[in-house]
C-alpha cells in the first residue's frame, strides 16, 4: 500500500476526514486496487493501514506520529452500531529493557497520545468488512487532568518494570492505560529485565487505553455537536 500525498495542515488533514465519513471500507479500498479480507483475523492491521493511505499518513515507524509533520496519531476505534468502542486501543510497544524511568513528556506513549486523530470505524463481527461504514474523526488533545491520569499510570507502569517486575503487572493495574501482552503466540518471547536485574525472556508487551477511555472520549465530542 502506497499512502497518498501526505496532508500539509490540519485543516487539510480535516477535509480528507470530511471526505470519508460515512463510507464504506469497500469504497475506500476499491479506488485503490487493494482487496478487503473476508475476515480480519489473519489482518487485524487491515482497516488501519488502509486509513493511513487514504488520509497519507507518513509515519512509517512505530517511534513517531503517523502524521510526522503535523505531530499527529492516528489512532482507529472499532465500534458498534450505537458507536460503543469494542475494545481496548492499542497505544505503543513497552519498552522492556529500560534500566532507567523515562519521564512522561519524554515517553513514546507521551509522543503518540499529545494530538490524536480519532476515527471510529463500524466492526461488529457481523457486518462484512467491505460493508463496514468509517464515522466522523475528529482531533483530540488531552486536558490537564486527562494529562495528569495518563501520566500517572505510565509512571506507575513503568517503575514495575524499570524494577524487574514486569511479569507481576496485571490488565487490572491502571485508570485508563494498562500493559497487555502484544504477540502472535506463546513462543514470541522478548528480553526484559528480571527480579534481580538478569536479562529474561517474557512476551512483548503493549501500551493499551482501556474502552472506557474512548468511550468518554467519543461521548464528550458527539455530544458537544450536539
């Protein structure tokens, strides 16, 4: 997938919202020669990837924005028919081997959450991918307590692992950005810090917000249009 010329402001990255809401996966892929699976399992990246060609994200690796210029994410929230996230939305890796805490404003998970492009998409298992319809995005900046909350649960996430406590983390631990294991399966293990600073293998791991973070997020800005 090759992405289309990349959006030089805001309010050009905004046009191109307007210009797909409402649509389906099918007609946005069409246009572009790119097929849709049947099924997303085998690509779960699928309707992501899409979108960042449709709307010419540059990103292109995990350590910036995908709108590099603009300083913006892209970040897609699988919904039903009434607009209730489906699931929780994947942020950034987990840096596992860090031996010192990074600082929230210097966090990759800072970079990715400080201006975020928010773009709901239909995903209930019963509507066929191609059918499926993108809603109205919108761009979205934490307030100061937002900020704050967010900051918090980093800080305490990632002291655990800083001190090797990395496998005692729970999906219960954190307001609204919890740690979750990120791999394919079993046997995808990575390095991480241990219990007495030894190098062990463990799963990847990934930053996560958790749905009712997005939900609040979707409820604020539909009912203010409202």
């Amino acid at each position: 997938m090759q992405p289309n010329a990349r959006p030089k402001t805001l309010a050009e990255l905004e046009s191109r919202l307007a210009d797909i809401s409402g649509l389906r996966i099918g007609e946005l892929a069409s246009p572009l020669g790119i097929e849709v699976p049947e099924s997303l399992r085998q690509q779960k990246g699928f309707v992501g990837q899409l979108l960042e060609v449709v709307l010419g994200a540059d990103g292109g690796n995990h350590m910036q924005p995908d709108f590099s210029e603009l300083g913006v994410e892209l970040k897609t929230i699988p919904v039903n028919r009434a607009g209730v996230p489906l699931e929780s939305t994947y942020v950034s890796v987990v840096p596992l081997t860090n031996r010192s805490l990074r600082d929230w404003s210097e966090s990759i998970v800072h970079a990715k959450l400080k201006h975020v492009l928010w773009l709901p998409v239909e995903a209930e298992r019963n509507i066929k991918v191609a059918d499926r319809r993108i809603g109205s995005g919108f761009l979205w900046r934490p307030d100061q307590q937002t900020e704050r909350e967010l900051a918090s649960d980093y800080t305490e996430l990632m002291t655990k692992i800083v001190c090797g406590e990395v496998d005692s983390i729970t999906a219960d631990q954190g307001q609204w950005l919890h740690v979750r294991p990120k791999a394919a399966n079993a046997s995808a293990l990575t390095e991480a810090i241990g219990p007495e600073g030894q190098i062990i293998k463990t799963l990847p791991r990934g930053f996560y917000l958790r749905s009712r973070f997005t939900r609040n997020i979707l409820g604020q800005q539909f009912a203010s249009q409202g």
